[in-house]
C-alpha cells in the first residue's frame, strides 16, 4: 500500500513530466491551469494505471479533481475499496 | 427610437425591472439596476482616464461579473470593446494589443505581471496595485464606488463599431472582426425570435464572451430582461448537476462540450435527472455527429434542440427547426430570418440540389470587416454577384469559405471548409465526411481527418481521441473497410490523448494537423 505522500508524489511527478510545473498542496488545479476539462481524460488514464485504480464516473468531479489533496484523497479512497 | 445601441438593451431592461437578477457568477449576482449603476460608473473612470470616443479599450478579465460590468461601461463611454482571453498565451495577447493598436486596458493585477504592456498608458484595474507601472490607472473594486455614475450621453450611431472580435486563430495569428452595435442588437433580435426566448429564462453562458456565439448570449439576456449564469465549464457531471440545480432553460454549447457528456468514462448519464426546465439547446461552432445528436434527444427529451451554422464575419447563418431534428440529424437547416443564403458553384452561378458549393450569406449580420486588413476583407466581403455589373457595389455579401449543399426541399447539409477538401484517390474527399463515419465507430470519441502526401500521392490519415482503449490503428482501419468506400478508409490513424483546443474551445484542426506533419519531418 502507497502512503499519501508517495500518491501525492506521483502526482506531482506527473505534472512536472508533462507540464514542466507540479502544483502547491492547495492549488486550484483549474484555476492554475493543470487541468481542463479537456486535459481530464488522459489524466484518468495516469491516475488508474499508476495507482492501478478504477476511478468510477460519478466520482469525476470537480471537487474531487480541484486540488492535490483532493485526487489523493480519491485515490486513497479507490484504493481502500479494493 | 431606441434601442439602437446595445447598452439600450441594458438600460431599457432597467427601466422595466430594476430589482431583476441580470447576472450570477457562483455566489456573486448582479440586479438590473445594479449592473447599470456600475456600468456607468466605470464609464465615468473611462471618461476620466480621457478615452477618445471610438478608442479600443482591452478588457483582459476572466468571465466574470467584472468583465460584463467593464464592456457596458465601454459602450456607455463610446468606446470600442475588445475583449481578450485571458487563456490566450503571451503571444497572441501581445499582438492583439498591438494590432488593434489598444492604449487602455482593463483588468486585473493577477494577469498583469506576465502579459507585455510596453505600449499601454491607461489601465483599469480591479483590485490591488500589480507588478506593472502605467503612466495613468485607477485601481477599484466591482463596485466602482469611486466613480459616480456618467451623467452625460455620448452620442453615437448604430454603425459605430461596438467590439472587435480576435478569432481564436486556428491558422496563423487572431485576426479581428469589426463588429457594429447594429450587428450585435440584430443578432439579439434574430435568435431571441427563431428559438423562441423569453424574459423569464435562465440562461447559462458556459462558452467564452469574446466568442460571438457566448457573446450573443449575453446580448439575448439583457435584451430579454433574462437572467445569465456565467459558467466555467471543467466536469461533464457538474454541469448537469448545475443545469439541474439552477433550473437553466436555455444552453448554448459547442460539439466539444457534447462529445465530453457522453464521455463514458467522464460522465454519469445513469442518474436520473430533472431536466424539464431547459427548453432551449443550441449548437453552433461545429458540426454535431449523429450519434451525439441522438444521445442529446435521449438525455433532454423536452428540450428543443436546434442545430446552427455561422462563422464570425456574419455571426449567423442557418439553423434546422427543432421539429426536423430526428428526420434530418446532419443538417444546418435552413436561413435564420432576415438573412439569405445561397450556395454557389465555382462558375458563380447558384447550385442545383445536391451540387456542392459556397455558402454565401446576405442580410443583416455582416460585419464591417477585418481589422487592419483590406486585402482579407475584400477576399471575404465580397460586392454581391447578382446585382449585375453596375449595381453590385450596392451591397456586401459574405463568401464563407464553407462548402455546402441543399436537398430540393431547400434544407442544407455542411460538407466542409472549402480550402480542406481532399482529392485522393481519384475523389473529392471532405474531411468531415471521414469524421463523422470514423466517431460512429464504437469507442472512437473525436476525430480529425486530412491529406497528408506520400510518394508524389496524397492519402487519408485520421487523428483519433478514444474512449476505448483497446481500439487499435488495425482495428480501426477493419471496421472502416467494413462500413465504408475504399476512397473514406484512412490510409494513417494516429491515435493522441487529446486534442489541442483554440481558446474558444474548439479542437485546434490546424495545429493537431500541422505539430505532426512537423514531427515527422
């Protein structure tokens, strides 16, 4: 099992791998432009291969997808439910 | 005699019902009379400032209660509205300032410290001092309350230019259309009349105001006395959740935006829902697939959902009544009232049913041109053809550059851009033929289709965004020769993650196309 700082990490990688930035703790992730609606589905597909999760669709939301905490949070959340 | 000017529309709205909510943004909403009151405020700060009437004024501001506030204190003040994204990079930004040559500027410290401003004397800004120095600025709040109200009328005329609109640029640099208040207030009064709107609807403006289309949305509500949510689309399954809540009765959207609702793995459409309050869908901006269409008549089956065409020279062009929706799901209807369309071959006569054309449009809603540019302008407006040789410097037509054709009941079909046909393979191919077969395949979601060269031959390749993953280039490519005509089945299929998109949100054809030919150089 992944601690929350190693989810939070990953993430984290992620952004700086594709955007060459990684977003502060509470960080809008829209607002500072980490994530679009249209930049969403391939960062689903990142998220359910690296944490080897399957993100249910009503669980895609903007709540769940504002902050970096907020995806840990889901992830932490699906991988529980495993 | 009014209204002949748009912030009539605004002002007469008052006059009926002060106390009416015109705005909400989130927890934020502005009254009637509020917007008014601070609009003529910020008019009074242009004033001061020393605008010229007729100066172009940047607003640089995010969707928001701010930016509503700073275009119809413009207008109250004579001024030119220009409105830039603040998504745009720093790029497109810098020469929509330069080319359209704007000396002031709205907006607020956040977005000041990145842009260039060399050229800016006056700046409005909402909230605190930035890192930027301008030789005059006033820095206020949404209230304005620093300012009293512009007493004084500016006089101006219907023709006056009342905003010039930077096109998202998917080829080359944003080019501006000079749009007049006529334009604007017609435009107001032709889709309030053929989609049927009404004073007490509650419309939601998902898409960007410097886009004619989100734009027009705005100028239907304060016409109407209506009630507009702005709203900042990211989640497919909030948004229903917000039509939803807030009992939205009207929805202007874009096939991006549809294609992401049907998102199997984006949004849940198993939860029932209460939709009865949308009574008003409209599409423009890109042709919807029938599949979408469909799926669109299923999730709101009491909504009148009316399929549109229009480009941003003449605002609107078509649209298809809602009762034909299910009989004819691919086509852009007919011509909206007060506007003319006919479609012409490349002999200049008019087109015979099912013979493929441009579509030229006359009638109320055409611009006044571009910007700067004579040499565009002339290519595009066009003195109108069937005036005879003497005559036909009496009136401007609009050559859309769009390739189209009519059935004999005089509906229209869009084929394609005009410059994008294919010739492959001994056939004139339109890429939106290819695209609309290749996302009735199961598990494809968008696709973008062009010719690409090979060996002296130009072939079809096919870029693809997926909702199912295991689809493959073979795959893909079977089931094409499956259900299609060898000249339709790509010969290249290059599956991406997403699509760039403009600043309007529309899928960047121009950029998917050009970044991998270059990339394969």
């Amino acid at each position: 099992m992944m601690t929350r700082e190693e989810i939070k990490n990953a993430i984290k990688t992620h952004f700086q791998n594709t955007m060459g930035r990684n977003p502060k703790e509470s960080e809008s992730l829209f607002e500072k432009g980490f994530l679009d609606s249209f930049g969403v589905v391939e960062f689903l597909g990142f998220l359910e291969s690296q944490f080897g999760v399957s993100i249910p669709v009503e669980e895609i939301t903007e709540s769940n997808f504002s902050t970096l905490d907020a995806v840990t949070d889901l992830i932490e959340k699906q991988m529980e439910r495993k | 005699m009014r209204p002949y000017l748009i912030h009539h529309l605004l002002e007469e709205s008052t006059e009926k019902n002060p106390q009416k909510t015109c705005l909400v943004e989130g927890a934020r909403s502005l009254t009637y009379q509020e917007l008014t009151e601070r609009s003529k405020r910020f008019a009074q700060a242009l004033m001061d400032l020393g605008i010229q009437k007729g100066e172009h004024i940047g607003i640089l501001l995010d969707k928001s209660l701010e930016q509503v506030i700073a275009m119809f204190g413009t207008w109250m003040a004579g001024g030119v509205v220009v409105l830039i994204n603040p998504i745009l990079n720093t790029e497109q930004i810098a020469h929509i300032l330069f080319d359209c040559e704007i000396q002031t500027l709205v907006s607020d410290a956040a977005k000041l410290s990145s842009s260039p401003f060399e050229k800016i004397r006056n700046a409005i800004i909402f909230g605190e001092k930035g890192e930027v120095a301008f030789e005059h600025a006033f820095y206020i709040d949404s209230t304005v309350s620093a300012f009293s109200p512009l007493q004084k009328e500016v006089r101006q005329v219907s023709d006056d230019t009342s905003h010039i609109i930077y096109t998202s640029g998917s080829t080359g640099l944003p080019k501006g259309i000079v749009v007049s208040h006529r334009n604007a207030i017609d435009g107001a009064f032709i889709v309030c009349d053929y989609t049927g709107l009404c004073a007490e609807d509650r419309i939601i403006g998902v898409l960007p105001l410097n886009f004619d289309y989100g734009f027009n949305q705005l100028m239907n509500t304060v016409y109407l006395g209506a009630t507009f949510f702005l709203y900042d689309f990211f989640m497919p399954n909030d948004l229903l959740h917000f039509l939803e809540k807030e009992r939205i009765s009207v929805f202007a959207g874009i096939p991006p935006i549809w294609s992401k609702l049907f998102h199997p793995k984006l949004c849940d459409l198993s939860k029932p829902r209460d939709f009865s309050a949308l009574r008003v869908l409209t599409n423009s901006g890109g042709k919807v697939p029938v599949p979408i269409v469909q799926g669109l008549r299923k999730l709101f089956p009491h909504t009148r959902i009316f399929l549109m065409y229009g480009l941003t020279e003449a605002f609107r062009s078509t649209y298809l009544d809602p009762s034909e929706i299910d009989q004819r799901p691919d086509s852009i209807g007919k011509a909206i009232p007060n506007v003319e369309v006919f479609v012409i071959n490349s002999e200049g006569k008019e087109c015979g049913p099912h013979e493929e054309g441009e579509l030229v449009h006359r009638g109320a809603l055409i611009t006044k041109g571009y910007w700067n540019n004579p040499e565009k302008t002339k290519e595009v407006f066009r003195p109108n053809p069937f005036l005879g040789p003497e005559n036909q410097h009496l009136e401007t037509v609009v050559f859309s550059g769009d390739i189209v054709k009519k059935d004999e009941e005089g509906f229209l079909y869009y084929v394609g851009r005009k410059d994008a046909m294919i010739k492959t393979k001994g056939y004139r191919v339109s890429p939106t033929e290819v695209e609309e077969a290749l996302v009735r395949i199961q598990g494809v979601s968008e696709c973008v289709a062009c010719g690409y060269e090979s060996d002296g031959e130009i072939l079809l390749r096919v870029f693809l965004t997926v909702s199912d993953g295991s689809l493959t280039r073979e795959k893909i490519i079977g089931e094409c020769k499956k259900r299609l005509p060898f000249y339709l089945v790509p010969d290249d299929v290059v599956i991406l993650s997403q699509f760039p998109l403009t600043a309007n949100g529309k899928i960047d054809r121009t950029r998917v196309i050009e970044e991998y030919a270059r990339a394969q150089q």
